[in-house]
C-alpha cells in the first residue's frame, strides 16, 4: 500500500485548483498556517470561488484526489 505524503495532496490540490477559472483565491489554514503541523495533522484548504460553480469545483477537485488515492 503506498502513502499519499502531505506534499503530494498539496500538489495535486494546487494543481487541480489553479486550472479551475472560478477560483479567485486559496491558501492552507490549521495548523500549517502557525507552522504547527505534524505527521498527524490534517491538511486544512480555503477556497473561494463563484457561487454558480461551487459544485462544479468540488467535483474537480474529488476527481484529482481519487486519481491520487483510487479505491
């Protein structure tokens, strides 16, 4: 079984995020915004985008991080 890192999801986060034409924004917020992140924490994103693609947004980026971590 291969571990998806932290730097990996982060990738393929920005990746996904910055092809979508209806985000205006996104940054990482918890712990990592304070620098206090560890092996244990979890990866806390902010997006803003346009209220029409919401949705469409979400299934974009489900769709980058099942091909990331199929099954």
């Amino acid at each position: 079984m291969n571990t998806v890192t932290r730097s990996q999801l982060l990738g393929v986060l920005q990746h996904a995020l910055q092809h979508i034409e209806a985000v205006e924004a996104a940054w990482e917020g918890g712990s990592a915004a304070f620098g206090g992140e560890d092996g244990l924490s979890d990866v806390d994103v902010v997006v803003v985008v346009a209220d029409d693609a919401i949705e469409a947004t979400f299934a974009q980026v489900e769709a980058a991080l099942q091909a990331l971590s199929p099954g």
